[in-house]
C-alpha cells in the first residue's frame, strides 16, 4: 500500500552555531532565566545563560525529543511539531519535506 503525508504546518528555526538565544527563546516561549542541569524535571540544579552557552560550545546543542536526546548540528532545523514536541531535522531532508508559507 501507498500512503500520503498529510499537509501540516509545523514551525521551525535553523540552527547557524550562533542563534542560540533565538533557538531557546523559540523552545522555551522567551523563558531563559535557567536552565535544568539535567533533563529530569525533578532536578534542582540550574545553569545559567553564561554557562548553558559554554556547555552547547563545548558538547554542541542537545534536543530532548520523544525518543530521546538528540544532538543539533550547525545547519539543522529545530521543528516543533504537531504535539508541541521538538527535534532536529537535517537540511537535505527539510527542504524535501517543507516548504516555506507565506505569512
């Protein structure tokens, strides 16, 4: 059997390697006081945005996603898809999969 992608409009932002706010700010709604040391949100530790941007520096941009955590390269799409989730997409794939709307 043949299926077909259903049309979806998702949002999205390319990670350059020097837009880490701008990515955050679409992940986290503008809330950047901190950020949790670890993906458990019953931890207490927090980095703040000085030492959140020397960790992606030195480990790159990590992603939790559904299935887990997933690391950004520079030129990856950072979607957040229809459930509010978000995950990396890499370019290639991206430009075949989306199109740009109009606003």
């Amino acid at each position: 059997m043949k299926y077909r992608k259903k049309p979806v409009v998702i949002e999205a932002i390319q990670w350059n390697g020097n837009n880490l706010m701008e990515i955050e700010c679409f992940r986290k709604g503008g809330n950047l006081i901190a950020f949790r040391k670890s993906i458990a949100e019953s931890t207490r530790e927090f980095w703040q945005w000085d030492e959140y941007e020397r960790i992606v520096e030195e480990k790159g941009l990590r992603i939790q996603t559904l299935e887990g955590e997933m690391k950004a390269d520079i030129g990856d799409y950072i979607i957040k898809g229809v459930n509010g989730e978000f995950y990396p997409c890499k370019p290639d794939i991206f430009e075949k999969t989306y199109e740009k709307l109009s606003e």
